[in-house]
C-alpha cells in the first residue's frame, strides 16, 4: 500500500515526520528500559508498538518518496537521500523488532515465573535476566544506529529540498538587510 497525497499535497513530506520524531523516542524508553527493569514491563508494549509503526512509517515515507521521485526532474541529492532511506530501512525494523522480541520475553518469563513460583529456578531466572540485560544493551544500540540514520536521512532530505533556496548573506551582505546602515 502506498500513500501517494494526502490532503492535496504530496504525502512524503508529511509521512516523514513520524519516524523522525517517533523513533528517537523509542531510544529513549529503550534507554529507560535497559537501566530499570520495571520500566521495561510498564512500558515496553507502548514502546514496541511505537516502534512498529515507526516501522510502518519509514515503509510508507520511502514508498511515497520514490513516487514522489518520479514526479520531479533528476537530482543528485534526491538520489541520495533515497540512498539513504534505504539503508536505514534494515536499523528501523532490526530496532522495532528487537524491542517486540523483548518485550514478548519478558511475559514469558513472568508467567514462567509466576506459574513456578518464586523460590523455584532461581538459577534460571538470573541466566534469563542476564541474556535479556545483554538484548536490552544491543536493542539500545540499534536504537541508536536507527536515530542516526533517521537523522542523517533527514538532513539529506531537507538539503535535497532547499539546496536551492537563496540564504541571507552573514554581515549584511545580500537579502534584507542590504543597504541599510
């Protein structure tokens, strides 16, 4: 499914904000959720759904970038910057998933827990707390290789879009502000 317009205009500048702003986000509840394991189970479902659809977003924004692509007249940038989208595709959705894969575990292993009761695989409870403290540590750093790329697919989107827009001149010179002394 691709969103080619949404309200008259072209959908992809308006799609593109929800990664940008959602999947920062996410990384921060990872963040939270890495350092205080209580964090994790009140909010780790909010956070894998958030990360999914930023997931979904970051589908629909390069669908409906590439449509727009094919509407506008060939550009270096534009070429790169859905270089770009595509490369931190993977990040996106090895980050989302990661964090679903979490937070599935951790309610297993509570009904785990609970059905065995609290005394019961003591041992068991310490080596799964370990494996998942070292996914929390790798989720975290997809978290952040996915911020980055998001950001970095940003930039060079909005440089693409206003490389060529005349910029105020620093000390006076140009725009505005010339001539008047």
């Amino acid at each position: 499914m691709e969103i080619n317009n949404l309200f008259g205009l072209p959908a992809h500048p308006l799609l593109v904000h929800a990664p940008i702003v959602l999947i920062p986000l996410c990384l921060i509840a990872a963040i939270f959720m890495a350092i205080k394991p209580e964090w994790r189970r009140r909010y780790g479902i909010p956070t894998a759904v958030l990360a999914v659809v930023s997931a979904v977003m970051v589908q629909l924004s390069i669908g409906s970038g590439e449509e727009l692509e094919q509407r506008l007249p060939h550009s270096d940038l534009v070429e790169k910057h859905s270089q770009i989208a595509e490369n931190a595709r993977p990040f996106v959705f090895l980050f989302a998933l990661a964090l679903v894969g979490i937070v599935v575990w951790d309610f297993v292993q509570r009904r785990k827990s609970a059905q065995a009761g609290s005394d019961a695989g003591s041992a068991t409870a310490s080596t799964a707390s370990k494996l998942v403290s070292v996914a929390m540590v790798v989720t975290v750093l997809l978290g952040a290789a996915s911020t980055y790329m998001i950001v970095k697919t940003g930039h060079s989107g909005a440089k693409a879009a206003w490389h060529d827009t005349p910029a105020k001149k620093a000390g006076g010179e140009g725009g505005e502000g010339k001539g008047k002394d």
